[in-house]
C-alpha cells in the first residue's frame, strides 16, 4: 500500500516514529467484518435460539455493542434473503461505540433526533435502536443518490417512527432548538478507510483535509443551533488526524461553550476495526468554562436535559388527527380492513396523497416535526409507513395494495394476511423479482412471503400466477 507522504510525515508527527510505523502496517492487513443484529427481528442478541438465522459464521461479539458481531469471513451478502429482509446490516465495528456512547447518555424518555449525514445507514439504524421506545429520528443525507440508500434501508429496518430527507444542514437552522439528540458523522478526509478504499487514498491531500475541516465546522454550527438547551451532539469522522477531530471539539468548547463529555479514538492497530473518532459533546449555554481536557478517551456521567420544545408553535397542533401530514396529502377515512393491516394503529394519523393515490401512517405526536419540516421546504423522502395504495377507480372504488414498508414495519399485523415460506431459492427468485408458483388450491388475495419467518414482502395471487410485488428498483441482480 503506498500512502501519500503528507500522510506519512503528519501522522508520524501525531504519534510518533514507533505507533505510526504500527499503524501503517495495519493498513496492509485484511479488514475485519462485523455485522449489528435487528432486534426487531432477532430478539436474540446471542442467536442461541435463532441458530438456522444466518447463512455465515458468527465469530465473537462486538465488545460495545450487544448486538455486533464480527464475522469468521466475509460471505456473499447479496444472496443471503435475510439481509435483504432487514435482519441485520453490515456494520463496521468501530463505528458502532455509537450504541455504547447513546446508552450510557441518553435519558428514558421519548426523545426527538436528528442524524445530520446519515447514508448509507449504519449509525442512524443503531441510532433508532438505541433511543427509548417511541423516539422519533429524523435521518438526512444531502446527496440525493446516498439518500435513496438510506431511505432503501431505513425501510428494511422497519421503524414507523423515522423520517428520511435530503437537504444542506443549514435548512434545519431555522428549526430552532428542536432536537435533544444530534448525530453527526461529518465528511472527512477518509483516513481511515484506507485499507478498505483505494479512492480514499487517492484523493487524500493536506489541502483536503482543510476543506473538510472547513466544511465539518459549517455543519457542527448548524447542528449546534437546532440542539435544546441540555441535549447531546454525538459527533464523529473515520479520520485519524486532529485538525478534523480533536481541534472541531476544541473549537465548539471555545466557540460555543460545549462539555465534552467524552471523546475517543478507535485505530486498527489497537481495536479490531477501522479508524474512528467519536465524541460526545453537552449543550450547557452560558457555561463556557466547562471544558474537559481529557481528550484521547475522557468519561463523565451526562443526562440530558429536554427543556426547550423549540418548535412550539406548531407542537401546540401535534394531536390533531385532521391535520395533513406530507404535501399534496389530505386525512383520510381509513377502511377497517387496511387499519387492521397495522398493529397499534390507534398511535398513527393517516393521510392520502391524492396524486400517487399512495395511504401513509404517521406517529401522531410528531406530526409537528413533519409539518416543520415543509415549512422549511425540506425534501422528505420517506415519512412513518407508506402503508398501501389504492388501484381502484372512479368506476369500482377504491382498491387497496399493500406497500412493501407495510411488509418490513415492525408495526405490521403479521395476522392480517396469510403467509408464505419460502425456501432459499424461492426467496432469491422472488427477490429477483421472478414470479412464484403457488399451490393450485391457493385462494386469490395477498400474501406475504417469508424466509426464516422473516417477512421479505408480498405477493398477490391471482388463481392462475402471483403478481411479485418487491420494488422492482431494489431487485438482485446477481446470480448464485
């Protein structure tokens, strides 16, 4: 591996002759894989009970996180049904301190989040898992084609309690102090995905390096802006060098009166991973002298605390059921049978889009973060369940679908339809978006298929064939 020479003399500087020289020949050694389990679909963290789940080797776990795993080898993820069905995503372990970080801070209370830079999903899917039950994340990604990623698996993670959009951090800003969790995994100059990326290293030079910190500040001041008074900024980079991650903390210390409460490094040569930095940072306004210099791996007890309810104008409204929660959208008189369709349906307010004729459900008490959201022309992407659409007519009413979301929503009412197991084979077929051949004796409807007992979606059997209903733009193309 041949590494620019900035690089080389900087990080020698860094950590001088001997740990640099260790850290370089790690990055000729083979990368590790790790995976981080669904809970909502392996409620098991150990899998004793769940040992026919997965279709490679578990070797040991992640030691901060529950529910990591690293892997004996790296399998062919493509063609395991089971990643297509949300039960577990392909995680580097370092990154994943974030589980350990959001439960050692993070109060019991319902929380409102926002995840910053959020594709391809990694942090934001742990990020969900973490908080207290019935918290609301809001995932952005700026980059519209890394936003249908993570919109693609946010949906497979099967959450009715998310948003997913696509804009600039600073068009959050007017929001106000609106969230009490702030994650931010900056762009960064990519230092330590180099035994992983060959484009990271070449792209990497010292000027870039000081774009990103310039661009790392521009959105840590945004962030900074939409936290509460108490609340926590998570924020991290997979880059070895200080000027992107001990000196931003510095800076949000000095500029902003930040309490660091904790920050750590993860390098290959040391942790089994990837290079990462994470800190955790307090918003303590007007307390500038809070600073704590313990910066390689510094830990203080935090609580947060959710005083200010930033957007309040429009929260005062959250609960009005008749309210139009997505542009283009009006409430809706939801038929008992597509209700029944969800678990806890009671907890959603639904509403049409009277141009896609597409039914969504969305958690009533934040039905304010969304509407904040349009107000500020926000690109959402993916809001709570898109959870059917009606292909009726003026002349035969209306006539629901399911939605494929509906299938992976951990709020699905797995008694609502009837269900189909399917084999490997079968399951890669349908995930090719191939036709299944159904028993004869089969009655006409919808189904859902599963593998494992894992839902991958539905089917609709019309007596004679079955419609394949998987999203044909998330179909496999790889053949066994």
């Amino acid at each position: 591996m041949q590494l620019p020479e900035d690089f080389l003399s900087e990080i020698e500087k860094q950590l001088g002759k001997d740990e640099a020289e260790q850290l370089v020949a790690s990055l000729s050694g083979e990368a590790s894989v790790s995976v981080r389990l669904n809970p909502r679909l392996v409620p098991d963290a150990d899998l004793s009970s769940r040992k026919e789940m997965p279709d490679f080797p578990l070797e040991e776990r992640v030691p901060w996180c529950e529910r990591g795993w690293y892997l004996r080898e790296r399998p062919v993820f493509t063609l395991d049904p089971l990643f297509h069905a949300g039960a577990y995503y392909v995680q580097e372990a370092s990154s994943m301190y974030l589980w350990k970080v959001l439960r050692t801070y993070l109060p019991q209370h319902p929380l409102v989040a926002l995840d910053l830079c959020a594709a391809p999903g990694g942090k934001t899917t742990l990020t969900l898992d973490a908080m207290p039950e019935g918290s609301l994340l809001v995932s952005n990604e700026i980059v519209w084609q890394r936003a249908q990623i993570l919109r693609e698996n946010m949906v497979k993670w099967g959450s009715g309690f998310s948003i997913v959009t696509s804009c600039d951090s600073k068009q959050f800003t007017p929001l106000g102090e609106t969230f009490d969790l702030i994650v931010c995994d900056a762009p960064c100059s990519g230092e330590g995905m180099f035994r992983k990326d060959a484009n990271a290293i070449a792209e990497w030079s010292l000027q870039n390096v000081e774009m990103c910190v310039e661009r790392q500040r521009e959105i840590l001041q945004n962030a900074w802006t939409c936290l509460k008074p108490g609340g926590l900024l998570v924020y991290s980079t997979c880059t070895f060098n200080r000027h992107e991650n001990e000196e931003n903390v510095d800076w949000l210390v000095d500029s902003f009166g930040a309490e660091c409460l904790e920050s750590r490094r993860f390098m290959p040569h040391v942790t089994r991973g990837e290079g990462l930095f994470m800190a955790v940072l307090k918003r303590n306004d007007g307390s500038s002298d809070s600073r704590n210099d313990g910066m390689m791996d510094s830990r203080n007890d935090g609580m947060m605390d959710s005083r200010n309810d930033g957007i309040a104008d429009s929260r005062n409204n959250r609960n009005k059921d008749s309210r139009n929660h997505m542009k283009g959208e009006k409430s809706v008189k939801v038929p008992t049978e597509v209700k029944d369709w969800l678990v806890e349906a009671e907890q959603f307010s639904f509403a049409l889009d009277e141009k896609t004729r597409t039914l969504s459900a969305f958690p009533i008490p934040y039905l304010y973060i969304q509407e904040a959201l349009q107000r500020q022309h926000i690109q959402i992407l993916h809001a709570g369940i898109p959870l059917a659409v009606d292909k009726g007519n003026a002349h035969k009413g209306s006539s629901w679908q399911p939605l494929h979301p509906l299938a992976l929503s951990s709020f699905l009412n797995r008694g609502a339809f009837a269900e189909v197991e399917l084999t490997r084979e079968e399951a890669l077929d349908y995930l090719r978006l191939q036709s299944l051949t159904l028993a004869p004796s089969t009655p006409r409807g919808f189904f859902l298929v599963t593998y494992q007992n894992c839902p991958l979606g539905f089917v609709k059997h019309l007596g004679n064939r079955s419609n394949n209903l998987y999203p044909s733009e998330w179909r496999i193309r790889m053949n066994v």
